[in-house]
C-alpha cells in the first residue's frame, strides 16, 4: 500500500516507520524544513527508545521516504494519515488549524480515490466536519474517505506500543475504507474494534480522561495517606490486586503532565460543555492535577519560611522517564516556583536538557550528570524517575550534599533503607523522615 502520513511528530513519525516496518511504502510529509532535512539523513529529530534504528533500516530498504513537497506527499498516496498536532487553544479547547490545513492541502492535492485517516486526536464531530471541508475543496468526480483511527501509543515506548497495544480503534461510516484500514493494521497483530466515527472520537478521550482520572484519584489517597500515617505504596498494590481495579496507573507522585492528558482533559471539558453538559468528575480531576503539580514545592515551603539564596537541584525535567518531552512537565511548574522565591536553581536530565534550554534559558544552572547537580546543593527534589535517576546512591547524597534534604516526588527510595542515611527525605503519601540535624536547626 502507498502511505502518506501528514506530521512528523511523536505519533506521525513513529506511525510512519512502523508502517514502513510491516511493508508499506511510506512517505512522511512534514512541513518543517529542518525536521525533514534531519530526518532524510537517517537523523531521528526526537528521543524515542528503538526509532532511529527502525528508521535507517527502513529508508535503507527503500520503503521509507521524507518530504516537504504537499504535491509529491499527497498526489498518488492509497492512504493519507492525518497526524499533525492538536495543541491547547487558551480557552481550553483543541486547536484544530494544523489538521485542517492539512486537509486543505489534501484536497488541493489528491487527484483519485484516496482515504483520509485521522490520526491526531480530535474533538467528536471532527472527522465529520473534515470530511464536508474536504467534500467541498476536493476534485469532482473522486472519492476521499474520511476515517478515524486514534492513536494510544505513549511516548518513551511508542514503537514498542506500535506492535503491542491492546487495541486498534477504526471509525467509519463506509464498511469499505474501514475494511482497507483493518487490513494495513493487520500485521501489528493487536485487536480491532470498529466503531462509528463519534464513538472512535470519544473513545480516545475517554481513555486518557480515565487514566489521568486513576492518577488524580490515587494522588489524592497519597495526601490523606500522609495525614493518616498510611504508605501509599502499600495501599496502591493493596487495591491494584483488585482485578476490577487492577495494578497500572496508580503511581502516586506530582501528577500528570506531558502533550496529552492535561490537553484532551481539558478538551473533553470543552467537548462535554458545547452538549451543555457539566462534567463535575473531570473537573476535579484536573484540579487536583494542577494542585499535585506544586506538592514539592508546598511541602517545602512547609519546611523552609523563605527559599531565597537557597542552592537547589531539580533532577529529571521530562514529564515522566524515556522521553525528552517537557511539555506541560511538573518540573517547569517547580522550577518557576524556585526562581519566583529567588533560589538558585541547578538541573540535570538524561535526555531533555536541550529541549530544557530553549523554555528555561539561562535563569538556571545545567549539571552534566546526575551526581554533578548534587555538589554542594542544600536541597533536591527528583522530579523524573529516570532509572540513572533512581540509581543513585543514597550515599552518594551524603558524600556530595553533607546534610541533604531531599523532595522525592516519584518515591525512588525505601523508607527504611534511607533511615540508614543522615538524610531527611519526604516523598509522597509516606511519613517523612527528618534527620535530627535538621530538626536541631528549626
Ligand atoms: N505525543 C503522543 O504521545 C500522542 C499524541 N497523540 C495525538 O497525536 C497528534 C500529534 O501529536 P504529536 O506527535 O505529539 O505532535 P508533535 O507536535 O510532536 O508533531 C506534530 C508535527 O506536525 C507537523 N505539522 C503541522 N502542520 C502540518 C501540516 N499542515 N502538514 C504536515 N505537517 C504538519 C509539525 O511540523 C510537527 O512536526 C496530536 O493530536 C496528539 O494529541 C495521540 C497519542 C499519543
Ligand atoms: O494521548 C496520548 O498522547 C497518550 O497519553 C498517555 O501517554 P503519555 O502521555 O506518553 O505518558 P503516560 O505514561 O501515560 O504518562 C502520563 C503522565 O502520567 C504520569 N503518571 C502515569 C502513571 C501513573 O501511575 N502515575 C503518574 O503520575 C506520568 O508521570 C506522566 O506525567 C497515554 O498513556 C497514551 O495511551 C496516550 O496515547
């Protein structure tokens, strides 16, 4: 089959090599000259674990292609996959300028049958009004299908998750096209399940609203854990036996962030409110999120009176580990807060450090590893539980720090093994442990 997939993004990119990968010519089109030139050279333009590997093989083997052409992109494609972002308007609601330009350019483009996957995740009723933009923009005499397939994957394992999701969702209103898409899905080997167009839309929003729903609902059990001297860990696997439960997504910690579950959160509220319905759930769940997002520094404000002068270290800036996203990442709310009180701010990630420079500038220091932000620092929080992250020494935070305070908001360490150290720690839902020379000190 001859793919083209609009938007080189997380999602665009790795659809398009895994595409390539089960043996269909695929040609990426983005309109980001630099993405392209980069990526046309083998160069994977973001960090995801297995991607660059399947990509050189891929364009090796002549079934991968990159272009800033919409005519070469789009004139003789079988399938066009939609992928391009669908960031946050201010009021909330999905910016959907990227995906209708591209179906603009598509319809200008397309000179014979061809069906339009919708990737990128839309508000319902999307695809539909795609399909009457297209309708109305495109040749006579040609059909172009409008179907919708959104995507699941999660950054950091999004070509793993390519082969080994638990379903693929089809939405179509023609029994045809949705058969021709059931058949290119084939070879990952995962379920299909075919839907309407507005049920496959509403199951994508459905599905992140739920699981940043487990997240705020179990962060809220952490903080009444903390007041009721629980362990929130221990709850967690407590109730995660439960099959009806089950064990994923109920990590506690400083809540959710990334490109998806703070926007289609919000979008949903959006969607739920143009129907003039009130989704009370959804909004708590985005309050409790924004208030979670600021817990490490609350808690240390319960500690010190002022951080001003203090020397600080954030580890891990990402919004969650594999990935060099920082998009809506708990880290930048707590930097902003440290800068704000005039602490003097260190920080160190694996991966998204470059991505950190161009949003944190020179307002704060960068270490060149994760033992080298510790030196000399009086307090760190670890924000991002990269395993380089989780595997330092608690030693190592002694011999670097002398009397270190640290602010876990991933629950890297055991209670116990951290008593051993003159350490004083407080993570999430747990008791806090206070070293007697800090106690001394207050
Ligand atoms: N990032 C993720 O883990 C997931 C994202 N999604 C959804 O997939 C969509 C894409 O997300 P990301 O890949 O994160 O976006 P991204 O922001 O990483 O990439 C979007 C790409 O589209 C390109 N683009 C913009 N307009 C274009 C046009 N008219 N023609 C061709 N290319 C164009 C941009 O230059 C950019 O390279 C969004 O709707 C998102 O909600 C869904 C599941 C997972
Ligand atoms: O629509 C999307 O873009 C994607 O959003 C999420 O994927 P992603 O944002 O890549 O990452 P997750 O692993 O879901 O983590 C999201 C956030 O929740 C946090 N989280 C996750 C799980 C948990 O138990 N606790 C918790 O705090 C993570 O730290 C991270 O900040 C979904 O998991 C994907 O299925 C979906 O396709």
């Amino acid at each position: 089959m001859k793919i083209t997939v609009a938007g080189t993004g997380y999602v665009g990119l790795v659809t398009g090599v895994c595409l390539a990968e089960i043996g269909n010519k695929v040609t990426c089109y983005d309109i980001d000259e630099q993405k392209v030139q980069k990526m046309r050279q083998g160069i994977v333009p973001i960090y995801e674990p297995g991607l660059e590997e399947l990509m050189k093989k891929n364009i090796a083997e002549e079934r991968l292609f990159f272009t800033t052409d919409a005519k070469t992109a789009y004139e003789s494609a079988d399938v066009i996959y939609i992928a391009v972002g669908t960031p946050e308007n201010e009021d909330g609601s999905a910016n959907l300028t990227y995906v209708e330009e591209a179906a603009l350019a598509i319809s200008h483009y397309v000179k014979k049958d061809t069906i339009v996957v919708i990737k990128s995740t839309v508000p319902v009723g999307t695809n539909d009004r795609i399909q009457a933009l297209i309708n109305e923009h495109k040749l006579p005499g040609i059909e172009i299908t409008v179907v919708s397939n959104p995507e699941f994957l999660r950054e950091g394992s999004a070509v793993y998750d390519m082969f080994h999701g638990d379903r693929i969702v089809i939405g179509a209103n023609d029994e045809r096209a949705a058969s021709i898409i059931a058949e290119i899905n084939k070879p990952f080997g995962i379920p299909i399940i075919q839907t309407d167009i507005r049920s496959a839309e509403m199951i994508k929003y459905a599905a992140n609203a739920f699981l940043a729903t487990k997240i705020s609902f179990i962060n809220e059990i952490a903080n009444i854990c903390e007041k009721v001297g629980a362990n929130i860990d221990d709850v967690a696997y407590g109730i995660g036996q439960d099959k009806r439960i089950g064990p994923h997504f109920l990590k506690a910690g400083i809540g959710y962030g990334g490109s998806c579950f703070p926007k289609d959160t919000k979008a949903l509220m959006q969607i739920a409110g143009n129907v003039h319905y009130q989704f009370d759930l959804l909004e708590s769940v985005i309050k409790v999120n924004n208030k979670q997002q600021l817990l490490l520094y609350t808690k240390a404000k319960e500690i010190f009176s002022s951080l001003r002068g203090k020397r600080v270290a954030v580890l891990g800036l990402a919004f969650k580990p594999n990935t060099d996203d920082i998009r809506e990442a708990a880290s930048l709310v707590l930097i902003q807060k440290l800068l704000n009180e005039q602490a003097e701010v260190t920080v160190y990630d694996p991966v998204a450090m470059e991505n950190a420079k161009s949003v944190l500038g020179d307002s704060v220091r960068y270490a060149r590893s994760a033992i080298s932000a510790l030196a000399g620092q009086e307090v760190v929080f670890i924000v991002t539980e990269w395993d380089e992250i989780k595997d330092i020494p608690l030693s190592t935070y002694v011999d670097e720090m002398k009397e270190p305070i640290i602010f876990d908001g991933r629950n890297c360490y055991d209670l116990k093994e951290v008593e051993k150290y003159p350490i004083t720690y407080i993570s999430v839902g747990r008791r806090n442990i206070i070293h007697a020379s800090l106690v001394e000190k207050r």
